[in-house]
C-alpha cells in the first residue's frame, strides 16, 4: 500500500487492540472513563503526537469547551444545535491556538493535527453531563481516569514490534477481538 493508506490501515487494526486496552481498565480493573471510542481515539492521537504538549493542547481545548458549555447551559438549547455550537466554538478555539503559536513561532499542526473535533465535543458533552447528574469532582475524576487510559494505550500501541504485527497478521485481530468476548 501507499504510504498514506498504510498508516490508515495501521491506525484501523490498532483499534481493536486500544478497545481491548480499555476492557481491560474499565471490566477487569475498574477504572471509569468516558466510554470506548474516546480514550481509543484519543490514545492513537497521543500515539501520533509523541508529545507532552500535545496532550496538554487536548486537555486545554477540553476545559475550554467545558466552560464554553457551562456559559451555554442558561440558554437551554436543544441538543442538536448546542452540539453544533460547541463544534464551532471548539473549531474556533483550536484555530486560536494554531494562529497563536505561529505568532510565537512553534509549529502548532504536531500538537493539534490528529485531534478530531468530533470526539472534543462528545468528551464535553459527556463532561457536561457527569457533572450535572453526580458532581464536578466525579467529572475530573472520569477526565483523569480516561486521559491515564489514552496516555497508556499511547505507550502500548507505540511498540514498533505491535504495530508492525497485525499489519504482517492482520488475522491476528480475531483473537484481540476475541480477548473482550465472555462465555
């Protein structure tokens, strides 16, 4: 495959193996955090960055659209358009943070380029909404608990030898798939 296409692929089969990750922290383990697919994608994000940085650019934009969704809860929108607001105004955050390290010089696409606003908005969302039904401090908590996840499936999925694996095996996610699965 093209290089392009390859690092997808990569990234593809490599989602199994952060799912397991996580049913691992959340099923055996204990740990809560918000959902699945968030820690996963965050995790292959951080795996992308190789950098303190970018963690703390996620982490940041997060607590902004935290606060940005607090200042919108007066207002009582329906779903639909808040989450729509929220994606413009974490899409106009991030652009903020692009222009403002160009200003002082550092190259802000390493720390900004893999992050999907997507995921940024439904994290809020679900920050939002664990604050509101338990308390703040069980909304840092979860936010702490699953960064840790991200931060951990970063490390894992960054050895060359796992990598290079399901790529040579690709079968070899069956049985990664297989790992979650109870009798």
């Amino acid at each position: 495959l093209p290089p392009a296409e390859r690092k997808l692929v990569e990234l593809l089969l490599l989602l199994p193996v952060a799912a397991l990750i996580i049913c691992v922290f959340r099923n055996v383990i204990g740990v809560a955090s918000f959902g699945t697919f968030a820690p996963a994608l965050v995790g292959l994000a951080f795996r992308e960055l190789h950098s303190l940085p970018g963690m703390l650019v996620f982490v940041g934009i997060l607590l902004v659209g935290w606060l940005l969704r607090r200042a919108l809860g007066p207002y009582h929108l329906l779903q639909v358009p808040r989450v729509a607001l929220m994606l413009s105004l974490i899409t106009t955050v991030l652009i903020a943070a692009v222009v403002a390290a160009n200003v002082c010089g550092a190259a802000a696409t390493a720390y900004v380029a893999l992050f999907p606003m997507v995921i940024l908005t439904g994290m809020v969302e679900r920050f939002w909404t664990l604050e509101t039904e338990d308390s703040t401090l069980a909304s840092f908590k979860t936010l702490l608990l699953t960064m840790f996840i991200a931060v951990v499936i970063a490390v894992v999925l960054s050895r060359e030898w796992l990598v290079k694996h399901p790529l040579c095996f690709p079968a070899a996610v069956g049985l990664v798939v297989a790992g979650p699965v109870r009798r």
